[in-house]
C-alpha cells in the first residue's frame, strides 16, 4: 500500500529534526545508509552560493512535481554550496529516519 504523502508540518518536523546535525554530516549519513553516494542520483540541483547568502542547514520542501526536496546547504572558508535531492515520500521518510539515528548514535 503506498504510503500517504507527508503532510506540510510533518515535513518540518523532518526539517527540524534533520537540522540538529551540520548538513556535511548529514550527507555522509545518507550516503552511509544508502550504500550509494547521496541516494544514487545526481542532484536535481546544485552548485556554489555566496557565502552567507543562505543559511548553512536543511530545507525540507515539496516539489511542484509532488516528491520530496532534500536542500542540504553548506559552508566552508571558501563560500558555501548546495546540493538538492528529490524523492518519493517512502524514500525521503526511510533514508532522513535511518540518517537521524545514524548521527543520534554518533553524538552518544
């Protein structure tokens, strides 16, 4: 049975919860827990930003396609850059929860 969509606050709520962590972490969890470079897909976008026009973190979002945008934005001395990942809502819930508990344990 394919799984409901994810509401809007529920989708902040993965925000939220995915945002505790340095957004570099938490593409290396996903690419641990995937066993595949972030997801086995390349980017829906991605690219360099001027540094401290975003904030470094997670954006959670729907596309206008209905999957799931993953925006890990990050920082370093050199400016920031992001990458963009989009999925289905049974993908995004099994990877961000398998991610979470990845670094929950690593900070224990």
């Amino acid at each position: 049975m394919p799984q409901e969509p994810l509401s809007d606050a529920e989708l902040k709520n993965f925000e939220d919860s995915l945002n505790r962590f340095e957004a570099v972490h938490i593409r290396d969890a996903l690419e641990a827990v995937s066993g595949e470079p972030v997801k086995g897909q390349v980017p829906t976008a991605s690219g360099p930003l001027d540094f401290g026009s975003v904030p470094a973190g997670v954006l959670v979002y729907r596309s206008e396609d209905g999957g799931v945008r993953l925006r890990l934005t990050m920082t370093e001395m050199t400016g920031g850059s992001y990458e963009e990942f989009e999925f289905s809502d049974e993908r995004f819930i099994a990877l961000a929860q398998a991610a979470i508990e990845r670094l929950e344990e690593r900070r224990s």
